[in-house]
C-alpha cells in the first residue's frame, strides 16, 4: 500500500485563495473579450465564493452543540 505524500502549506488556504483569485483577474485584464477570459473570470469568482464561504464555516456562530 503506497503512503500518502502530506506536507504543511506555507500560508492560508484564504491568502491562496485571495491570491489566486487576483492573478486571474489581472490575467483576464490582459486578454481579449473570449472563452479564456471568462474562464479566468469565473475561477476569480468561485475563489471569491470559497473564501466567503471559509469565512462562514469559520465563524463563532456555527460551533457543535454542548
């Protein structure tokens, strides 16, 4: 049975999220209106979207019962 590769990430999945979804839209920025670009654009949004949605999971309102 072949062992998982694991490692400890440098920075936070919201500053990997954040700076992904930056270089895209600076990506996007260079290109002409067409497929690539809304590609780009759409996974700005869903970094957005999953940075939001971190947030959420993450707030003081949502702990288990006791």
């Amino acid at each position: 049975m072949m062992k998982r590769r694991r490692f400890k990430q440098s920075t936070t999945l919201n500053e990997r999220l954040s700076d992904e979804a930056t270089r895209c839209r600076e990506e996007a920025r260079a290109l002409s209106p067409g497929r690539r670009r809304e590609m780009l654009l759409r996974r700005a949004r869903q970094d957005e979207t999953a940075m939001q949605i971190e947030a959420w999971l993450r707030s003081p309102g949502l702990r288990a019962p006791t």
